[in-house]
C-alpha cells in the first residue's frame, strides 16, 4: 500500500487498463478533460465533471476508455484528521465553491506555489469535506467533545432507538459513540500539547476534564505516558531534528 508524506498536486491521465488498489492517503480527484470509470465503497460512476474523494485504505477500481486528464491531489492521511475516520468515498457535484477549489489547485499547480500556501488549501478543502460527509450526530461530537453527551441525545439527531444508534454509529465509524468522544478528545489533547504552551490543567478543561488528576490519569491509560513526558518527548525529538 503506498504511503504519502507529502502534499502532491499534479494532472496525471488514466490508461484502459482495468486497476485496482488502494493508499494510505486520501486522495482528491478534478476531471480536466475526458473521464475515468471509477467504483469504491460499491459506489459507481463515470467521473467527468465534480470531483470525487477516496480516503485511506478505501480500496477502489478505475479504468478510461477515452484520452483524459485529471488534477489530482494526494493528501498524507493526517491532514484530513476527520475525512480519516470516515471511511465511505465521497462524488461531488460541481458547484461554484468546487469550482473556485479546483482553480486554486491549478494556480498553484501552474506557477508552483510555495508549499504552504497548498497546505493552507488543503485545511480549507479539509473543513469543507467534513462538513459535507459526517452525520449529525458525528458533526456534534467534533463540535462539543468536551461536554457531557448523552447517547440518547445523539441517537435522537440520526432518529435512531438508542439500542440501535450504538451497533449503527459502530458500523459508520469503526468506534462506539462513547470510544469516539474519546478518540476526538485524545486527538485534540494531543495537538494542544504538540502546538500550545498551555498548562496541562487548562488542556484539561479544554477537552472536558475537571481536574488535571482524572485527565491525567486517562491519558495515560491511552498513551502509555502522561501528559507532561508526551510533551517532553515531542520536545525533544525536535530539537534531535
């Protein structure tokens, strides 16, 4: 399975050939001329206009049966931190934002930009696509993971009985509600320590944890360190860099 570190923008063109197969990156694909027959996730089309997104590890067949040219842009999975987690592939219809997108990637494609201008697109793409492919209730647990919720609460927002929204919301996203809120307040806890001075007892809080001991005490049973040595380390890894 090929692996990306980096952002990639280019056009590539597709052969007749039947291919199949999947990466570890996400990956957004702009027809610019032609088009391509693509299946993943059981969902098939013919991809001439719009644009279509396949996450990590989605193992997908496509093949053209005319000359075509796409933009295509590669994205090292941890960019797209929620598109990781949902793991359906997504067409989307063109549209004037989309459009606008599209434009953005040829610009920098045609006058190779610097990269962190594309890494500032990427975000935005980012952003636009959660919005677009996650549930109601997946949507609250990224707005409102430090707070108290309740199953019942996010079985109501999909009209699920809560004894069935549990087995649904596991099939969607591979965690129990519960395991969810956890992963998206880890991940978050996480970055604040890599990316912020802090204090651990503001991050605490910030992610839904009244005192530093029970945040402490739960990251650690996640992580098999504390807080303070996952910051250190990240420190000092750096420095080593």
């Amino acid at each position: 399975m090929e692996l990306r570190e980096e952002i990639i923008c280019e056009k590539r063109s597709y052969s007749k050939a039947l291919d199949t197969h999947d990466h570890k990156y996400s990956q957004l694909m702009f027809p610019l001329s032609g088009s391509i027959y693509i299946k993943a996730n059981e969902r098939e089309l013919k991809l001439n206009q719009g644009c279509f997104y396949i996450p990590p590890s989605c193992l997908h067949t496509y093949h053209a049966l005319e000359r075509n040219e796409f933009l295509v842009l590669d994205v090292p999975a941890t960019y797209f931190t929620v598109q990781q987690e949902f793991k359906q592939s997504i067409y989307i219809e063109t549209s004037e934002y989309w459009s606008s997108i599209r434009y953005l990637l040829l610009e920098h494609f045609n006058q190779h930009d610097q990269a962190d201008s594309l890494h500032h697109l990427v975000k935005y793409i980012n952003h636009s696509l959660s919005t677009r492919a996650l549930h109601k209730s997946v949507q609250y647990i990224h707005s409102y993971f430090y707070r108290d919720i309740k199953l019942e609460q996010l079985a109501a927002m999909e009209n699920y009985h809560p004894a069935y929204f549990s087995a649904w919301f596991k099939k969607q996203m591979g965690y129990s509600p519960q395991d969810y809120i956890h992963h998206v307040r880890l991940k978050e806890a996480k970055q604040l320590l890599e990316h912020t001075s802090w204090p651990i007892t503001m991050i605490a809080h910030e992610v839904g944890y009244q005192t530093l001991s029970s945040f402490t005490k739960w990251f650690r049973q996640k992580e098999n360190q504390s807080p303070t040595s996952f910051r250190n380390n990240l420190k000092s890894k750096q420095v080593k860099q």
